[in-house]
C-alpha cells in the first residue's frame, strides 16, 4: 500500500457484479468478477480483469473465450459465496447451478442472470497481478428483466466482502 | 452492428460518471467518462477507456498522464453537458469550472466531485475506436461525503443520453 493515497476515493467508483466463466478441453469454470465493461460499439467489445492466480484466468488464457453474465439484484450470498469464495480448483462450480452451453462452447450461468454473453479474446494486456483481456462480443442474449446488482448494493445490503484476488481489494478496509 | 446480438444485454452493465481530464504542454482538457475501472490493488491502477477521437485522448496519448474525478449524484445537466457533449477543442471546459492541478501537474476537477485521483500511463491497449489507458495512481484526495453518480441514475433520472464516443454507445437506443 501506498500510504499517502486515500483509498477511500477507489470506493466511491462503481461497479457491477458478474460470474465469468470460461472453457478449455472440457475443464469448466466460473468467478464473481465485479471489472467488467464495455470498451467499444462497434464492433461490440467487452473487458474482463482476472487475477493471474484464478483458476478461470488459466482456462481463458489457453481457450481465448469468456462468458459474462449479468447478475441480477436477487443473487444470494450462497450463490455469489460460490462463484467469489471458492477455487474451481477444489470445487465444480458449475455441477452447483444452471448454465447452457454457448455458440463458442463456453459455459454461460443462467442462475440469477438478467443477460448473458460470450466472448472471444481479440487482445490481453498484462496489468501486474491482473490481466485485462478484451474480447469481441460473439452472442448477448437477456434473459430476464430486473435490477442488475451492483457491487454497492452487495456491499450495503448483502455485507459482502471483497475477495482478495479482487483488482479493488484493499487490505485496510476489505 | 450485428444484428443477431442483444444489445440490451449490454445496458445492464453498471457504470459510474466520472470527468478524466489531463494536461500537455499548457493544454488541459476533460471529458465525461464512464468505463473507468480498477484494475489492480498491488500497486493500485485504474484504467480508462477513452475515444481516439477526443481531443483528450490526444493529451493523455502525449503527456502519459490522467485525472478522474469521481462525480457525486448531486452534478446537474448543465455541467455533465459541457464535458460530455462539446469538444475541447472548440471551448475551453476548464475555464468554466473549479479545478486544481495534482502533484503530476494534471489539473483534476473539484465540482461535484467526491474524490479525485490522478495516475502515470503504465500501459495501454489499442481496442480499435477505443484506447484502454492503464494508469499507476500518484494521487488519491476525498474531497466530500455523497452518492456517486451512477450510469444508471444519469439515464433513469437525469434522463441522460449515451455520448456517440462512448463505449456503450447503441445507435438503436441512444
């Protein structure tokens, strides 16, 4: 940490909450991610930032695919506990919820899923302890109407904590 | 576009409102940015997305320095309009508006922001109309208690429009 910067300013930027889930030879996983945006419109492109140690960051390197879906509002602890607490490395997240397979192959939970997307990887750049992977949107598909949740509201009204793989993880105030 | 896709998908993706600015050789700009991220915790980065358009984008391209300030739910029409919808290089924005320069010398705005940082380039990524700017944060103040401004109360409530340069721009439901 550099202590003469007020880490409470990074608090105050605004985020959704999302499983990223990717495929590679028939190994599947998913994470809650909450770096997630849009980059461009045309062609439609999306970036995901995923720490270098998860599971989901290997399986995107080698496949080049992800998938994104868009948590809505109703999301329990349990769910989110499962997709943000646990190592796919341990655990098969996906034997745990619904998903479909998407145009690419890749996994797409449909659990608690306002909207889905798939992705293939057009660029990557390495951040340090995290990778930004920017990918072209290949298929977006709702799913259902409702509030998407936002990490605020995880925050204020679930009292969800920020895992420490997370890019806004901070030590002093997790 | 591409038709097959659901581009509503991508309105359920949660966004706050932020100006960037930065500064090169006594020229100073900003604009109104909504992909703006953290993108890792050691060391803290941040990342914009910003349109090889905007006059900005040329400063920060050349003085590898950015300002965000964080806008509180308080910031009007009148002001998001002038960062969002003109060109710097036609009116000089930050004339009309309070502003300090940082220990980078980038000038950060100050009205209606609840914080404001400001970072060294460390990297970016060519995303096509887009540039992803990642950034080392030199600087970090609080400046006031609030609600960040979020995409979503801008277009709900302010009834905001998504700025053609913008990233999330859909020339179906601007």
């Amino acid at each position: 940490m550099k202590d003469d910067l007020d880490y409470k300013v990074f608090q105050e930027v605004s985020y959704g909450l999302y499983v990223v889930t990717s495929v590679f030879e028939g190994r599947m996983n998913g994470q809650i991610v909450n770096t997630v945006l849009q980059v461009t419109s045309d062609p439609p492109r999306f970036a995901v930032i995923i720490n270098r140690n998860n599971f989901t960051h290997d399986l995107i390197q080698k496949s080049s695919l992800f998938g994104i879906s868009i948590l809505s509002q109703e999301a329990p602890m349990t769910f989110i506990g499962l997709f943000g607490f646990r190592s796919g490395r341990d655990v098969d997240k996906l034997s745990k919820v619904n998903w479909v397979a998407g145009k690419t192959g890749c996994p797409l939970v449909t659990d608690y899923a306002l909207g889905v997307m798939e992705a293939r990887v057009f660029a990557t750049l390495d951040a340090g302890t995290h990778t930004i992977f920017v990918g072209d949107v290949v298929d977006a598909k709702h799913l259902a109407d409702g509030r998407p949740m936002t990490y605020e509201y995880y925050h204020r009204h679930l009292k969800g904590k920020t895992a420490k793989n997370a890019p806004t993880y901070n030590p002093s105030a997790s």
